[in-house]
C-alpha cells in the first residue's frame, strides 16, 4: 500500500514522541512492504511564533489531502497568556471541527505488565476494558455566544453549552456500533438533573437505545461517574459523552493504566472523512526536551490510524503486540516506572518498539 501520514509534531514533548511514532510506522512499512509518506507541518504555539496562525492554510491542507494525521500535541506557558488573541489550542479546535471527527474514541485497556504501575489496587484494575467514545466538534467547546464583556461586576467570561440532537445521534450510534463489537454494554454519561443540554442528550439517547436494543443501556450522571471510574473501572465497555466531560474523565481514567502517557485516541468522522490520532495527553511542558516523555500513546495512536484509516488490522495488531512486549520483557519510561528500574529514554523505547515489531 502507498499511503500519506500527514504529522503535526506541535509542541512541547510533541516532536519527542512523534518522532518515535514515525520510527514505528517506518518499521511497519518495511516489514509489511508498504510505502508511507510522512512529511510534516508546522502547527500549534510554533505556527504562531512563525505564521501567526496555529493552523496555517498549508498545514490544513495538507491533512484533508492525506489518509491520517498523526499528531504531537500543542501549548505551553509561552502561548499562556490569558489575553492574547491567538492560542494554539484554537488550532486543535478548528482542525477538528474541518476534518469533521465528531467521534473521539479513547480506549483505557490495562497491559497486563503495567498492572502494578496503576496507583489503584490490581484487583480493581484487573480486566478493565474500556472504550470512551467522546463527543468531539460540539458542546461547550463550541458553542455560542462564548466571549468576554465588561458588566456591574467587572470582567465577565461566558460560554455555551449546547447540543443538538443530530449531534447527539450520530455519536450515540457510533457507540452502539462499537459496543455490539465489544461487550455489548453502553453507558452514557450526562448531568440530566441539572442541565438542559443533558436532558436533550438523554431523550435522545433513550431513542438511539430503543433502536438498538440487542445493547445493553445505562445512563450515569458525571458527578457519580467520575467515583465509579475509580471504585468499579471493570464494569465499564463503552462510554459514551459529550465534549468536556469526555476530556476530564478520559484523563482520570488514565491512571487505571498507570499514566496519562499509555493513552491513544483516534477522532473519526463520517465515511470518507480523514482521520485525526494523537495521544489524550498534552504537551507536558514541565518534562520537554528531557528525552524522557512516555511515546507508548503515540506509538499506539498510530496503531489506531493504521487500524481505522488504513484498514491495516495486522499490521495495528503487530504495533499493539511489540508494545506489550516491550511492556513485558520490564521496559519503562520514567512516568510508569517502579521503584529499582533504571527507566529508558521517550528515543530508547521508540527504538525497542521498532526493533520488536
Ligand atoms: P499535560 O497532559 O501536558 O501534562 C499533565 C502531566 O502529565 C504532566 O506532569 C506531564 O509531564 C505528564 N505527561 C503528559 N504526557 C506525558 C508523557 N507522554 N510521558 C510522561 N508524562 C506525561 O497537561 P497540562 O500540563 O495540563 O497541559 C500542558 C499544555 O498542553 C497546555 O498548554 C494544554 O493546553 C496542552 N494540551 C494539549 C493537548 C493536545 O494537544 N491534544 C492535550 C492536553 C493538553
Ligand atoms: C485533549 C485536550 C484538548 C481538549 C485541548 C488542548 C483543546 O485537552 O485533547 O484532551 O480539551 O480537547
Ligand atoms: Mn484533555
């Protein structure tokens, strides 16, 4: 196969980790006799600093006209200021809200090496497999009018929340699809007792559950959610919510794996539409240019790309096994090591994923 990875390095550790995706992918080309152009594109904090735009006009172009995007991550304290009329995460937005990846699937599955490296306890980590399907190119994040004012009371900052209910649909669907393929069991996570766009999102949800009815439903409200991810995390298969919710529970539930540095992603859209992987983790200003940062959540985003966009269910499958491998033979990164490992370098477990696959 010829295929073009568009990579969008970004910022922070984000060229740290993609670099060793890219080293994974150039692995998998080889051994399965493929060709992958990978070229990348500037974006995020750096784009400003250059161009002025997080997500200049080339750089968008280049991902609509390629199979996948593979990215880094974008921000830090440099772009921070609270004031300033460009952000780099803006950029992330607008290439979601392009590329139209309204489904952002973010899997929490424990490598059986990695189950002491949890700070919950083995037996409540042991056979958690869960599959969150947050709601992408909606919500808060987007909705009108959001802004800052001046009123009686000083500053003011507002936005909305808001949803429709075929925003609500499609990525309903999209979790009943995944879950039929799975365990067969959906919860949706809402806050219905006290917001209107919670109680649109339910009615609906209900109606997506009443056609689909050979899967299992369940609704829980966040509050409760986001105790239960840590008293029964087993019990979950596919979680489904909207936008904001999605981002803090989806970092919570990193932890069952033992770092927010393991977690991959894959935002998917309608038939056709390109995808966008990167790891749920951001730009981890506070380690970059260490040489330390876990590329685990890369490597397995780009597993996610070659799953779901390139149609390469092998060639994933052999990704996701040289990671456990790795894993197993008692490889670390600093964040996910135990006490006595000499932890190995983000360019040091890149290289062993390569040379496992
Ligand atoms: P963060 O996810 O960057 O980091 C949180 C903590 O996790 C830090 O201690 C960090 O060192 C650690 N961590 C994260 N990824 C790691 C990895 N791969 N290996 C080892 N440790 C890792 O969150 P933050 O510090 O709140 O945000 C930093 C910046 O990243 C902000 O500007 C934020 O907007 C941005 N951000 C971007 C994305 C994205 O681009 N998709 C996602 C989240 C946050
Ligand atoms: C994520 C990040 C982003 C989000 C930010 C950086 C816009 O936290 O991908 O989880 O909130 O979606
Ligand atoms: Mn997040």
């Amino acid at each position: 196969m010829e295929a073009k990875i568009t990579l969008l390095p970004g910022d922070g550790i984000g060229p740290e980790i993609v670099v060793e995706a890219k080293k994974v992918l150039t692995a998998v080309a080889a051994k399965f006799n493929h060709t992958f152009d990978m070229p990348a594109y500037i974006y995020g904090g750096a784009a400003i600093d250059e161009l002025g735009d997080p997500l200049p006009e080339e750089t968008l172009a280049a991902c609509l006209n390629s199979q996948g995007v593979l990215m880094g991550a974008v921000g830090g304290p440099k772009w921070d200021d609270p004031t300033a009329a460009v952000r780099p995460e803006q950029g992330l937005l607008r290439l979601r809200q392009a590329l139209g990846v309204f489904a952002n699937l973010r899997p929490v599955k424990v490598f059986d090496a990695l189950a002491d490296a949890s700070p919950l306890k083995p037996e409540r980590v042991k056979g958690v497999d869960i599959l969150f399907v947050r709601e992408l190119i909606g919500g808060i994040y987007f909705g009108t009018p959001q802004g800052r004012s001046e009123g009686a009371h000083g500053r003011e900052g507002f936005n909305t929340m808001r949803y429709n209910e075929m925003e609500i649909r499609r990525v309903l669907q999209v979790a009943f699809d995944l879950a039929r393929k799975r365990r067969g069991k959906v919860t949706s996570v809402d806050k219905a007792n006290v917001l209107a766009t919670s109680r649109v999102w339910r009615e609906v949800a209900h109606e997506v559950a009443a056609e689909n009815p050979d899967v299992q439903y369940e609704d829980i409200l966040v509050d409760a959610m986001a105790m239960y991810l840590i008293n029964r995390p087993a019990d979950f298969d596919v979680v489904v919510t909207g936008n904001l919710f999605g981002d803090i529970l989806s970092d919570e539930a990193s932890m069952i794996t033992g770092s927010l540095g393991m977690l991959p992603s894959a935002a998917l859209g309608a038939a056709g539409s390109v995808g966008l992987y990167e790891p749920i983790h951001g730009s981890a200003p506070d380690i970059a240019g260490q040489g330390i940062a876990n590329p685990l959540a890369t490597i397995l985003s780009a597993a996610m790309l070659l799953r779901s966009s390139l149609y390469l269910d092998a060639e994933a499958a052999a990704v996701e096994t040289a990671v456990a491998q790795v894993l197993a033979a008692g490889h670390r990164t600093s964040d996910i090591a135990r006490p006595g490992d000499k932890p190995v370098t983000c360019a040091a477990m890149g290289d062993l994923v390569a040379a496992a696959l």
